[in-house]
C-alpha cells in the first residue's frame, strides 16, 4: 500500500539536514500525546503527493515530495520517505533532499525503526486527533499549542473545512491545516527568518486516492475515483453507467465523450468549477447530468458552464451560475433542460442550429444580456419556465422558426419580454409578460401569439413584419396593447385590452390588417393610425365599451379602411342608435372619423345594438362558430349535449345552446343568436329559466346557418338567467332528464369519464354535457 503525503517541510528535513535549522529551534520540546485509534485514513493501496513551493526574493522554486505508506501492518506502518529543505549560509540559499525508510507506530507515531538511525524514536505529525475543537490542546513534534481557527481550504479540486494549528519562534513560524473529518494534515506553511532573508515554504497536497476524496463511483461498476473526469475516462466505464459525485468542490472542465448519467449528490453542494474555463462540454449522445452546481465557465464568449454538442442529453436540477454562457446547445437534437436555475451569467441559455429541445420548468433569471437566445433553431419546446430580470431582453429568436413557448412567466426586462426577430410560425401561448417595455415584438411571419397575459408595458405587442396572428389575449394596464410598424395582413382577433393608460391599438404605416371580435374596455384612445397612413385595414365585430374615443385618426394620417363586414360592424357603447327592424343592427350608420372633411370621413354601415360575442366549438373535426349580440351583461355561453339516458354515446347526443345573462331588474334584453345548423337544428325551442320565449328568425337565416331574435325581461336582481336555444321537444322530457342526472350524478362521477362529460351547475339546472 501506498501514501504520499507530505513529508518533511524545512522542518523535518533537519533530521537530515541539521545545518539549516536555526539555532533557536534547539530548544524544542518533543512531546508525545498518543492518538486513540488508528486514523482511518490508512486504507490499503492508499497514496497522497504533496507540492513544496519555495519563495524567496522574488524568486521561487517547487519540488515534489513523497511520503509512500507500503504496508500497514497493525499498529505499524512502513513508510518511504523523500524530504527537502532548505539551507541558508552567508547569503546563498540551496535545497537539501533526504530519503528515509522507516517503520511507524501508527497509534503514537513514533518512528521504530528506519534507514537512517537519526529518525529512531522521534514522533511525525502527520494527524492529529479528530474529535478535538477549537481551543483543544495538540501535542506534536513541534511542541504543544491549541487549535487557534478552523478554514476553508481548497484541496484537490474540493472545499474541505480544516484546523488550523501555529506555531510561532524566533525565528520561523509555521501554520498547518488539518481536516476535520480525517485529521490528516492538508497544507504547511513554514516562514523562515534568517541573514535579512525570508523564505516561505508552503506544503499542499495535490494528488490522492485516500478513501476522504474518493467521492466518484461508478455505480454499475463500483469502483471509486477521486475526480470526475477520471472517472469518466476510465475504460470500465462503459455507456449506460452512471457515476455518482458526492458532496464537494470539484474544480475540473469535464469532457463527456460516452452515453452516461452523471449524478450529483445534492445541486447545492455538489459543484463543479470551470476556474475560467468551460466547466462540462458534452459530446456524447444520451448524456444526463443532475444535481449539480456548474460554474465560474470563464467571463469570455469561448467559454461555458455546460456545452452540449449530442443528441438526447438531458441537464436535469442543476444551478448554472456565473458563467459567461450558462448552457449553450449547438446543432443539438431532443436535448431536455429541466427544473435547473440558470442565474448570474452573460447569457443564460442560447439554443443555437438545433430542433426538438425542451427547456421546462427552469429559473432563468439575473443574467447580463438574455435569458434564452435561440438563433437559427427550429420545433423547440419552451414550457413553465420562468425568465425575469435578465438584461435588456427575457427570450430572444433570431432566426427561428416553429419553435412553442407556452405557459412561461416573463417579466422585469428593461427592453423586450419576448423579441422574435426575423423568425416565422413560432407559437406564443398562455404566457405571462409583464413589466417590461415591450411585452412581446414580433419581426417575422405567421407566427401566433395566443392567449398571453400581458402587462404593465409601454407596448404589449410590436409587430414588425406581416401575416401573423395574434388572438385570444389579455392586454392590461399598458401605454398601447398593439403597435403596428409597417406591418401588413395581421390578424388581431378576440383580445381583451382594458384598464390600460393610453391606446388600445396603433397602426403606423400599416395595410391590411384584420381587427376583429377584439373588446376595447375603458380606454382613453380605442384604436388610433399616427404617421405614414394605413389603409385597407378590416376592423368588426369589435366592442368599444367605456372608451372615451374609440378611434382617432388625424389627417395627415388617414387611409381608407372598413369598418364592416359588409353585414356587421362593432358596438360602440357612446353611440345611442335605434333598431326599428329588431336584427340586432342599428338603423343608420356611425360616424367613425369625427372632425375631418367630409371627403375623409369613414362609417360603420352597419353598428351593432349590443355587445356581440363570438365563441367557436369543435365538434368531431369540425369548428363552428356561434355569435351572440345582446345588450344585457352577457358571461358566456356553451354549447350543450343533453339526453334522457346518460349512458348514451355523445353522437347520440341531441345539442342546444345555453347562454348566461344578467343585467337590472326588469329591464328589457335583446338577443341575436347565430347558430350553425349542424349544432343544432330547426324547429327551435327558447326557454328562459324554464320558461318558453317567443322568437323570430331573420331572413338572413339560410341552411347551415340560423338567425334568431327575441327578446327579454332580465330576472331578479344578481339572479344570472339561462338562455337554451334547442331543438323543438317535450319541455317535460327535459325535466324528466333532470330528475335522472341527479339520481345518477354520484354512480356517473365514479364511472370517471372525463373525455366524453362533465356536470355543468347554474341557477336552475344540472345538466350533463360533452366536453370539447
């Protein structure tokens, strides 16, 4: 078996070299506290290599030493022993070398029986006593002192926390560091007075296979290494075998090259350090590493925490801190960055030339410049991660296409929450964006920006480009929901601005551009062209609700563009128009461009008499759409699939519609209803809480679609009444599948057949329904 460890500094060697220790270190007293065990370092096969680094003058020199443990044969240990020290007469400094084997006493270290006679009986303080504290007395070689502090050293490429013993003489003085957990001596350092010439010599282990720093095992294989790389380049080590890194300070820049799990004990203290370099760079395929703290991968462009090259690699519960690139993935395939923290680099995460990666659930915050930049990377999927407080921007697309963000929140950026930059049919959906100057700017095409909540911006949305969509969304407290810059054939449709400060959409120079089924609510400025006039511009079905002006268009900046679909424009609430012919549709048109010549002015045809609501379902393959126009507070509407006996197939199904109303008691309500045929069909029946209410159909009507009209007396006060459109059958039937849905509600939830119903409860009635 096998030990290095440091051996003599400039003291020891004056077993061997008397001439270079001073005169005042005669009076030493040996001492000879003997240890309780045996310390558990002395492991077979076991070894440690120590550096001596000689200063003096601006000069230094290192040398390697030795202490070879070749048999441990209870209590004794067989020792081989090179030694340097160093000698200073008139002025000139040299370096003596030693060699010694010798037989020690393991329990009392105290030397037996040696090459050299002049080490028999003296005592090596190569360890100390573990179960000591601060203040403890330590009798060694040296003299008897107490432990003064404890450190942390770096050791071996790991933190260990040591004691820290001093001596002082007239002429030298000396600390050293001892471990905790093993006792073991770690670090010397001798200062030497002597002639007007200092000299430092520092002691430090730097190479080992002691069972205190094998922390690497491979798991399948069982064999333990001291680094991580080691380990990984062992030929044992096969792809499909994980190795396990325990607790520590791993200063190593890992090149994996097989298809391996790499598994830290816990992220937060088990932490690879790249000490300026690319921490990990992955090359192989089907790489997982876990659990790691990954950092300090250099402050320039050429450098990493984690680089990943292969396909199907996954970094799972990791922190990547203080890198200049957190992770970069490069022509990468099906890579997966999970439930990590990313903080405190450059950049974050950069996807560059790659496609079918997953970036889930991660923290992605703090970083200088991005969170996530993708350039040039295609059908990546981003999903419930969280980006805030990086730079300028939170996700950056250069060049990118078909990539799906989806239920991320993302916010505190001083420029862009999300900027997609010469980059096409990538999906924005069910995010959060907020407080950022822009939400989201978009510069490409056909890309869909659906059902986001944006907020606390300058501008919600900037388009830059034509041809994209953006829907569904929720746009609050902003200077302006929708700024168009040049940018052309958008299709802005179903959005909810409200509370916002200024502007709900700007055009700038804009064309042709639909703005439809959008609801405006208590806007300063409803829609508003400024600049290069827009034109050929389609805006229905729109309802501007509490704003102070819908639209504003000055002169120097008008365009032609519609305001109707040739059948239906928008509800304005300030305009009070009147409806004669009961359609839903005012009787005159609405002036949209107030002030300007008459040769400028612009009308909605066709205004409508209530808010309109526009709702699409999807029975089997195909959608339909259902639009409501009522002037009572309307909540929403559904449609419905009822039967008598619930067990049926939904197919077997007959459809109606429900709507919700409510508005002052009392009051008149209106409703216009257009229906699909295929939902459901004529003859109709119309009920109002139980009750029949008579309608008309309108000649619009034709035979995939039916236009129905009546009216109404709002209900109770907070009473919210339910409007059903069905085809004509027995009321009764409809109370009889009442009284069944309720005996059956409990056996049906336990049957659990979430894909085909659910149970709907509103003011009157349960009802079975199909889910779509």
């Amino acid at each position: 078996m096998r030990i290095i460890i440091l051996a003599n500094l400039l003291l020891l060697s004056a077993c061997i070299c008397t001439s270079i220790i001073p005169l005042s270190f005669q009076s030493i007293q040996w001492h000879s506290k003997i240890q309780d065990s045996i310390p558990s370092w002395l492991e077979p096969s076991a070894y440690m290599t120590y550096e001596q680094l000689f200063e003096w003058a601006d000069k230094n020199q290192t040398d390697y030493m030795m202490w070879n443990i070749t048999d441990v044969q209870n209590p004794l240990v067989d020792l081989y022993l090179i030694s340097h020290g160093v000698n200073i007469t008139d002025g000139n400094i040299t370096l003596t070398t030693g060699e010694a084997d010798l037989t020690m006493n393991a329990t009392s270290r105290t030397v037996i029986n040696c090459s050299d006679p002049n080490y028999i009986g003296e005592q090596w303080p190569f360890w100390i006593e573990t179960n000591v504290t601060l203040g403890s007395p330590i009798d060694i070689w040296y003299g008897s002192n107490v432990i003064s502090r404890d450190e942390m050293i770096t050791i071996l490429g790991h933190k260990l926390d040591c004691w820290v013993v001093e001596y002082n003489w007239t002429t030298a003085s000396m600390q050293r560091w001892y471990d905790k957990t093993t006792g073991i001596v770690l670090r010397i350092r001798v200062t030497l007075y002597h002639q007007n010439i200092t000299t430092i010599t520092t002691e430090t282990a730097v190479s080992t296979n002691l069972p205190m720093y094998c922390k690497v095992q491979n798991l399948k294989t069982g064999l333990n290494y001291t680094i991580i790389q080691e380990a990984i380049d062992a030929s044992e080590t096969l792809d499909g075998h994980t190795i396990f890194v325990k607790a520590g300070f791993y200063y190593e820049n890992l090149l994996v090259n097989k298809s391996i799990s790499l598994i830290g004990e816990a992220r937060a203290i088990t932490i690879i350090d790249g000490s300026g370099e690319t921490a990990i760079i992955v090359i192989g395929d089907d790489v997982l590493i876990a659990n790691f703290t990954i950092q300090h991968g250099s402050t320039t462009p050429l450098d990493y925490g984690i680089r990943i090259e292969g396909f199907n690699s996954i970094v799972k519960n990791c922190i990547i801190r203080e890198n200049y690139y957190g992770i970069w993935l490069e022509s990468t395939q099906n890579c997966t960055i999970f439930n990590s923290i990313v903080s405190n680099n450059t950049g974050g995460i950069y996807l560059y030339s790659g496609s079918g990666n997953k970036v889930r659930y991660n923290s992605i915050t703090n970083n200088v410049m991005w969170g996530m930049l993708l350039s040039q990377t295609y059908q990546n999927n981003f999903r419930l991660n969280r980006v805030s407080f990086n730079g300028p921007t939170g996700v950056s697309l250069y060049l990118s296409g078909s990539n799906l963000f989806r239920t991320n929140d993302i916010f505190s950026h001083t420029a862009y929450g999300m900027e997609l930059g010469s980059s096409s049919s990538n999906t924005v959906q069910s995010n959060r964006v907020y407080n950022c100057s822009t939400g989201i700017k978009i510069g490409g095409l056909n890309n869909t920006i659906r059902g986001n909540w944006v907020s606390h911006t300058t501008n919600c949305i900037e388009l830059y480009d034509g041809r994209n969509v953006v829907e569904e969304n929720q746009f609050y407290d902003s200077i302006a929901a929708v700024s168009f810059f040049n940018s052309h054939q958008n299709q802005i449709r179903h959005n909810t601005v409200y509370s916002n400060k200024g502007i709900g959409f700007e055009f700038h120079g804009s064309n042709g551009n639909t703005v439809r089924g959008n609801d405006f609510l208590n806007l300063m400025i409803g829609i508003r062209f400024v600049g290069t006039p827009s034109g050929g511009n389609w805006v229905y079905h729109n309802n501007f609700i509490g704003t102070v002006q819908p639209v504003s268009i000055p002169g120097s900046s008008i365009g032609i563009n519609y305001w109707d679909n040739g059948m239906e424009g928008n509800y304005w609430s300030i305009f009070d128009g009147e409806d004669v012919d009961h359609d839903g549709i005012c009787d005159f048109p609405w002036l949209v461009t107030f002030g300007l010549p008459a040769e400028l002015q612009q009308v909605d045809n066709y205004p409508l008499m209530g808010k309109i609501s526009i709702s699409e379902f999807r029975i089997g393959e195909k959608f339909y759409q259902v639009t409501v126009i009522s002037n009572s507070t309307s909540l929403h509407f559904d449609i419905l699939h009822h039967s008598g006996v619930i067990i049926n197939p939904p197919e077997e199904n007959e459809s109606y519609i429900s709507i919700r109303v409510w508005d002052d008691e009392g009051t008149l309500g209106f409703c216009r209803a257009m229906i699909p045929t295929a939902i459901t069909n004529r003859p109709f029946t119309v009920y109002l809480d139980g009750v029949n209410v008579i309608y008309s159909e309108l000649s619009w009507s034709n035979e995939t679609h039916a236009y129905l009209y009546f009216t109404y007396l709002h209900p109770t006060m907070f009473h919210e009444g339910e409007i059903i459109v069905i085809s004509e059958f027995s009321f009764i039937s409809l109370l009889l599948a009442l009284v069944i849905v309720t005996s059956l509600v409990i056996l049906v939830y336990k049957r659990e057949k979430p894909g085909y119903i659910y149970f709907h409860e509103h003011s009157a009635y349960i009802f079975v329904v199909k889910n779509h």
